[in-house]
C-alpha cells in the first residue's frame, strides 16, 4: 500500500500573531495541488483562528491546522484548557498529542494521552501521537519496551485505530541537533507498523502513517524519508524557517 507522507510543522511557544500568520502564508505559497505530501502547521493556541482564516482565504492550498495539545474532555470545569470540539469550531484538522515536552514538564501520563487520542477522534481531529524514549532508556536497551508500551497505551480498545498519525520521537533528538540514524528510526517504525498489525489487522498497519521527529532539517530529511517505514516528519526548530520546512516537503 502507498502511503501519502505527512510533514508536519510544530511551531511550539514560538511565535505571535503576526509571525504566526506570515509563516502560514510563506508555507502555503509553496505548496500546491502536486504538492506530494500532507503538510500539516501547529501555531500556538492563541495563533489558530488568525492563521485558520489565512488557509481559508488562500484558495487551493491545503495545509492542515493542528493544535499542539487538547484536553481530553469536551467541555466543564477545566480552567485554562482547550477541548477538541473548541479545535475543530476555530478550523483545526489535527492536534499532537502526547509530545514528550507535554510528557516531561506537564505530566502527561500514557493514561491522559489515551484518553486525548479518544478526545481529539470523538472531535474529529487527526490526533498526531507521539511516542519516544529517553536517553537513559535508550542506553539501557529499553527503547523498544518503552515505545511499544506507549503505544499500547494509546490504541489498546481504541474505537478507530485507523485515523490516527503516529510520531516517533526519540526524546535525546528533539531540539538537540541529534538525530537519530536513519536505519534505527527505521528499525523502531518497523516495530512500530508490526505492533500496530498485532493490535488492529494487516490493513490498518499498512494503512497507519509513522512519522519521525528529532532534529529533521532539510540536509537529513531525505535519507529518513525514504526509509520503507518512515512516512513523514514532525518538524520543531526546522519548521519555523519556510524555506527549510519547504526543503523538507520537497524531500517527502
Ligand atoms: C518536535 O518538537 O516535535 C521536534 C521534533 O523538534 P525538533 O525538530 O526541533 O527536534
């Protein structure tokens, strides 16, 4: 089965309103009706109705707006959070879930990542889920263990496995220049598919975009990308330069 490669781009706590919007328009002004991958942009909260009405307006252009994070419930007493249905009424398609930044500093258990995959799929959002080891599990030859539980965690009993996007993102990568080999991303995304196989069928496995994320950049993105298992790039830093991010898209 061809599966068509998503890029997304996380554009983190980086940037306001009007640098939001001006690089929804730099991303847009390079992506057309052949443009081969999904392209997918995560502005901060505060950015999405701006940067949803820039989309909207850009006739023909089709780039995806996801949110960074949701809460897993739609609605109550949650000061300071946002819901999948608010994402999809303010024009969100997407929404990450479960990125290790959210893991480490914000307490995102496997449990609240599960019960956010469930909220973003009843809101019908894409939720882009990620899943990554540490540094110290990696070197203690836990990263299989680790991210296979992670992942169990969030399709076991899941009423629709199928939609979502899942995102390899060994946590030593994100942000530190160190990106992983393209055979072990490899390695770990083909563990990945089998699990997805074991859990949900052939068809789903097949079907189920894998994405890598860590320190992608325009000079790495090919050899990545065209490992067999490895169907797209969630990008941080990289994504917060068009013509970088665009470098990427082209590499898909
Ligand atoms: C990320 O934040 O998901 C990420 C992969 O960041 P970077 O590309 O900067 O490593």
């Amino acid at each position: 089965m061809t599966r068509r490669p998503l890029i997304a781009g996380n554009w983190k706590l980086q940037n306001g309103l009007d640098a939001s919007t001006s690089l929804a328009r730099a991303v847009a002004a390079g992506i057309d009706a052949s443009t081969k991958p999904e392209v997918v942009i995560a502005p901060v909260f505060t950015a999405l109705a701006s940067v949803a009405t820039v989309l909207r307006e850009l006739e023909g252009k089709t780039v995806g707006l996801a949110a960074q994070d949701l809460h897993w419930e739609d609605k109550g007493a949650f000061t300071g959070e946002v819901s999948a249905p608010l994402l999809t009424d303010v024009g969100c398609t997407h929404v990450i879930v479960g990125h290790s930044e959210r893991r480490q500093l914000f307490g995102d258990t496997d449990e609240r990542v599960r019960r956010k995959v469930e909220a973003a799929l009843r809101g019908v959002l894409t939720p882009i889920a990620c899943v990554g080891e540490t540094l110290e599990e990696r070197e203690a030859g836990l990263t299989l263990e680790v991210v296979l539980r992670q992942l169990d965690a969030i399709a076991t009993n899941l009423h629709d496995v199928s939609r979502i996007v899942l995102a390899y993102e060994p946590v030593w990568a994100i942000g530190t220049g160190r990106v992983a080999k393209a055979e072990d991303a490899q390695d770990v995304h083909h563990a990945i598919r089998n699990r997805v196989r074991e859990l949900a069928g052939d068809a789903v496995a097949e079907g189920m975009r894998i994405l890598y994320g860590g320190s992608v950049k325009a000079d790495n993105a090919a050899g990545l990308l065209s490992q067999p298992d490895i169907d797209g790039a969630l990008v941080g830093g990289a994504s917060l330069d068009a013509s970088q991010f665009l470098a990427i898209v082209a590499a898909a």
